[in-house]
C-alpha cells in the first residue's frame, strides 16, 4: 500500500501460495465442550484495492490457469472502496449449475452444524495461477501459486495426470446427463400440468384417443424417472397433494441407483478426495456411468418420437402442449 496504489482504480495485492490442505473431520464425544478459534479461510487469498466503490455489474475477478485460460469466476457479496478480499476455493467453476435442491442440502447442513458441502466444480492441481481484476476498463493481476499439502510425498506426476483424465472425462459426463435431465423435465412438467389442467371442471373433452397415449407417455417418464430425478424431484413437484400422498404411500423398490447426474458427482467427489490414481473399480464405475448416459440418451430419443406422435393427436384435438425433448 503506497501513494500510487491509493490512486490506482484497481490493484491486486501480492497473494501468498495456498496450500490444499487435506483436512480430516474428527469430533469426539465432547457435548457442547467445543473449544475452537476461527482458521484463516480456505483457499486463495485475494486482497485488493478499489479507489471508489463500483456497481458490482462493472466488476469482474477471474481465475487463469498457466496458459491464460479462465478456469473460474469469482463473485463476491459486495465491493466496497478502499482494501477487498476474496478467497478462491482452488476449484473449477460448476460445469452445470447447482439445483435448488442442491443449494437447499447444503445450506441446511450448514444450519444443522455439519460441514459445508461443495458446490463447486473439481478441484485444481498444484500450480502457477493467476487472478485477473477487472473493474470497468481498469484491470489489475497477480500470478500465484497453488502447493499440495507438503506431507503428500507419494503422488507422482504420472498418477496425478491419470486422476486429472478421470476426472475431466467425468466433468464432460455431468453436462451430458445435466443435459438429458433438462429435456426429461421439461416434458415431464408440460405432461403434468397439462393432465392438471383435464381435471379442471371447466376443461374441454378429451378424446379417448390422446388420453390414452397421455397415459402411456405418462408411464414412459415415470419408468425414466429414476435416471434423471430423486424421490421429491423433478416433476413430482407439481404434483397435487393427492398425487404427492398417493406416490409416497407406494412401496419402496429394495434398491434404487442415484439419478444419474448425483452418481456422476459422487465419483469426481471419491476421485479428487484422496491423492493417488483412480482405483480399478472407480474406473469400472466410471465405465458404468458412461453406459448409463448412454442408455439414457437413447431413451429420450425414444421418448422424443412418443411425444412427436402425442403432439400431433393433440394439434388434431386442437390443443398442443407438450415439448419434444
């Protein structure tokens, strides 16, 4: 901090390396005996200078990888003028974004003491990084390091490329099946409001014939759910209270696998979380997944050309609705 900084409309300060440090969570039986002080945050420590307070749409903070490429965005609750902070978790961003049930478990974990769950994407390897402030056309950088914890001796090079491979490949697999899920809803919502609005006292007749393929679109989603939602998700939240009572008193199957995005996550979540390469059985399970994306997209070309013979007995019944997937 110096006379020139203080004049500057943007300065980025010198940021200290971040150390990935792998902790372990461990509470003992101690009742409410909890003796702790706050630990300095948790990632990339970015300090910075603002000469006045900007309108935060005029701000940007991004994260660059060593070939200059944007790797993550920050967003921070609000700049102020004069020293800023923001902390980079040394993660990727999402490659797709959290869903409101996924904002809603983590928030609640938090509520309920438990440890804060990651919302972002994989997390970086140890390297060079830099981080690009930009407040209108004024804009500052830093390059900084990011080290492995020092007691990781054992992860080789070659190892951590192997883990990195997994896990890109898994990243590219969650906008798949993000991307299936999203056509899967969209039907999904459209069919039920759609059956809602025939329940409707003051609704026109329909044919026998479009109820008929109504309910064995109906059945086609429903058998697909499992691929693409989890009990509560999904188009069961437009459900009636009826519907809702009548579908949670059905008995539960003995197993049912994650939709298909939850077990996509799980894996990048196992992989990252220790130091070495993936074992052979994540990467059996990767394999898995990977059919498992596959199957689903081919059901929903399936389910596309079912909704495409729907929508033209319902354009003959002079009511289109539902949208092809």
């Amino acid at each position: 901090m110096n006379a020139k900084t203080m004049d500057s409309a943007v300065q980025a300060f010198h940021v200290r390396p971040a150390t990935m440090w792998k902790m372990r969570e461990k509470r003992s039986f101690d009742a409410h005996d909890v003796f702790e002080g706050a630990n300095p945050p948790e990632g990339a420590i970015i300090d910075f200078w603002a000469k006045t307070k900007p309108d935060p749409k005029d701000v940007k903070i991004a994260i660059l990888d060593a070939a200059g490429k944007q790797i993550a965005a920050l967003k921070p609750a609000g700049i102020e003028a004069g020293v800023n902070r923001v902390v980079w978790d040394m993660r990727f961003d999402r490659p797709v974004p959290a869903t409101p049930q996924e904002i809603e478990a983590a928030e609640r974990s938090v509520a309920q003491g438990g440890p804060r769950q990651n919302l972002g994407g994989p997390i970086v390897d140890p390297g060079e990084y830099t981080v690009e402030i930009s407040i209108g056309a004024n804009k500052s950088s830093q390059k900084f390091t990011v080290e492995e914890d020092p007691r990781i001796t054992w992860f080789s090079a070659a190892d951590r490329a192997k883990r990195r491979a997994a896990i890109n490949g898994l990243v590219e697999m969650t906008r798949q099946a993000d991307a299936l899920r999203k056509k899967f809803t969209a039907s999904d919502a459209s069919l039920t409001a759609l059956e809602n609005a025939w329940k409707r006292p003051d609704a026109n007749k329909v044919p026998d014939n479009v109820k008929t393929m109504a309910a064995s679109l109906r059945k086609s989603m429903d058998d697909m759910r499992p691929a693409f939602a989890g009990r509560g998700f999904g188009g069961e939240q437009q459900m009636s209270a009826e519907e809702r009572k009548e579908m949670l008193s059905r008995p539960e199957p003995a197993f049912v696998l994650q939709p298909i995005v939850n077990r996509v996550t799980q894996l990048i979540n196992q992989i990252e979380s220790f130091s070495a390469a993936p074992s052979r059985t994540q990467l059996e399970q990767i394999a898995i997944v990977k059919q498992a994306i596959a199957g689903a997209g081919q059901k929903i070309d399936e389910l596309r050309q079912q909704v495409v013979k729907f929508n033209d007995a319902m354009n003959a019944a002079k009511v289109p609705f539902v949208p092809v997937p």
